[in-house]
C-alpha cells in the first residue's frame, strides 16, 4: 500500500495566515453593508410571525395528518409501512382490530416524533392506502416541552389540508 504525499500549499507566511482570503471575504461583506445602507428600499424584510410567507407552495411537505375514509374512519390499516420506510425512526403504531365488522386493524396509536423526523416523505410513499400525507402547509410548531411534539392521531386527524390561494 502506497502513501500518497500531498504537498501544503502556502509556502510564505502571508499565504499561510491566509490573509489575502479573509480581506476577500470582508471585501465582499463591506460592499454589500454599504450598499444596503445607502438603499434600503432593496432589502425584502418579512415580519414573521407576524407576516407569514406567501410562496409556500402545494408541494411543500408540512406536518403530517391522517386522512379519513367516506365514512368518517381511519384510512390508515395499521401495516407499519411508513414506519418501516422512516429513515429517522419517528413513527409509532400500536394495531388493534376493527370493532366494525370490517376484516382489517386499524391504529389504537399513531404516534409522529416531530424532533426526530426530517420531512422526507418517505412515510407519504410508503403508505399503499394513502393514509398520511404532508399537505397541511404547516410549516411552524412551537412548544415548551419535548412531550409537545409528539403529535398523537387524534392531532394527525385533526389537521387540515392546505387551502390554496387564487
């Protein structure tokens, strides 16, 4: 096995301090300060929370909820694909069967981890009876404990489809 030799670069001190680079870099932060203090009708400033984006399109992936069937029950049968397809892990499901006479179970809990879960769609994909989806546009949640963002079914239920604007 051969070692590869990799020369160092930056055979004087100036170089080597790496002097010329830090003045670029503040060369370019300068320009752009003095030229937004000189014009500040240029700078687009958005007052969130207050103020909330208006170009959130369809295809954004926002928290998760469940849909429901004609008859007002749960779409989802409780086959553990999306949990299985989450690369963070986030998704837990206890099954139960149907108390309606129909042959299938159903979730007695449907648990998403919102800390853990990266917004992948993986678990939307997975889901072969278009039970989940992340189409609610939102895109903020803000609590105080760690316990709050673990939103249950009755929550994945409860969230709404994101109302487009014309």
């Amino acid at each position: 096995m051969g070692i590869k030799i990799v020369p160092r670069h930056g055979k004087n001190f100036k170089d080597r301090a790496y002097l010329p680079a830090i003045f670029g870099g503040l060369k370019v932060t300068f320009k752009h300060f003095f030229t937004n203090l000189k014009d500040t009708s240029n700078i687009k400033t958005l007052q969130y929370p207050e103020e909330q984006p208006k170009d959130i399109t369809p295809r954004y992936r926002g928290v998760h909820r469940l849909t429901k069937r004609e008859d007002e029950s749960v779409r989802c049968v409780a086959c553990f694909m999306c949990a299985t397809a989450c690369p963070a892990e986030c998704i837990f499901i206890e099954a139960i069967e149907r108390e309606d006479g129909v042959d299938e179970k159903m979730p007695k809990r449907f648990d998403i981890d919102l800390l853990e879960c990266v917004f992948c769609g993986g678990c939307v994909e997975a889901c072969p009876c278009d039970a989940i989806r992340m189409d609610t546009g939102i895109f903020t949640f803000v609590k105080s404990k760690r316990e709050d963002f673990v939103i249950t079914k009755e929550q994945l239920l409860a969230n709404e489809p994101m109302k487009e604007e014309k």
